[in-house]
C-alpha cells in the first residue's frame, strides 16, 4: 500500500496544443485537476515536467494554476523525463522511491519516464485516467507495456483512497468532495 509520506507525484507533459488534442481532453484535465488537489492534501510532493516549452507551450492553464501553488516546472528535451539532470536531481532530494505517474501522451514521453524509473529501482504506479494519448489504443498499449515492465495500475479515486487509508476526518471529507 502506498503511503503519502513515500510518494512523489510525476505530472508528465500536459501542454499547449497537444494537450487539447488527447483523447477526451476535458475528461483528462478533470482527472489530472483532481489527483493535483488530491496529492496537495497528503503533502504529496509533485515534479512537474514539460516537454520543450518554447515550442510546445505551457502547461495547460487550469493544472498550472494548481501545480504553481507548490512546485515549477522543469524543462526537458527527451521524452523520458529520467533523462534530464534537473529532474533526477529534484526526484532523488525528494528521498521516495514511489512514484505516481500521469500525463500525456502515454505511449511517449508517460511510458519512457515509466521505464526508465522502474530500470533504476523506482516503483512506478500510473494512473490510468490521468494519462491519455491522441489514440486510445496507443494508450492501452503503453499501459500494458508499462504493466508487462513492472509498473502498478491505480485511477484517482482508489489512489486518494488508498492514501487515505481510513474513512474519518477533515481529509477524508475534502477528498469526498473532490471525487463527486
């Protein structure tokens, strides 16, 4: 079981143009909203990547107005998010070899960042309705091929749950709200 004090959240890429053109782009921005307001009740630290920003754009404005409340982005190049030195360094000074995945576009940039973390002794947990692809069957196969690789499967309500761990208090009620 996961455990919030041992995880950081991975936000992979959630940008300009492209970001519009996933599958069920409105039904992704909702669930990536709601496992960033999720994440900000446990303290969960959030990495917050972006793929070429001067060409691609930002990040979508309503995940930037969350994220900018606790973190920035980093820029990187490759598709792996593993493969740039600013966000390997902010990942290890975050001390958790948990790390919860979600972004765009699955087949790409989510499923290398995945391998490349489970291939250094990360465990990998990606949230499967807080990733998509502009083809849904290119998001399923990365998702197996994630799977096939090690990676652990969640959604955002089992995930805040599963963090959770109980059904009493003032988090517990926040998070109600936040899945209705």
């Amino acid at each position: 079981m996961l455990k919030p004090e041992n995880c950081v959240l991975v936000i992979i890429d959630v940008q300009g143009q492209l970001a519009r053109a996933m599958h069920q782009s409105e039904a992704l921005h909702h669930k990536l909203t709601q496992l960033i307001k999720g994440m900000q009740l446990f303290d969960v630290p959030i990495l917050w990547l972006e793929q070429l920003p001067d060409k691609l754009g930002g990040t979508s404005n309503v995940l930037a107005t969350e994220l900018i409340k606790t973190t920035e982005p980093i820029a990187k190049q490759h598709f792996s998010g593993w493969q740039c030195p600013m966000f390997r360094a902010k990942l290890k000074a975050q001390g958790s070899k948990q790390v919860i995945i979600a972004g765009i576009e699955t087949h790409v940039c989510v499923y290398q960042t995945c391998i490349d973390l489970l291939d250094n002794t990360y465990s990998a947990h990606i949230v499967v309705d807080a990733m998509s692809s502009r083809d849904p069957e290119h998001k399923q196969q990365a998702i197996e091929m994630m799977l096939a690789g090690g990676a652990r499967q969640t959604n955002v309500e089992s995930l805040l749950f599963e963090l959770q761990h109980e059904a009493i208090g003032e988090r517990f009620k926040a998070i109600l709200k936040l899945v209705k």
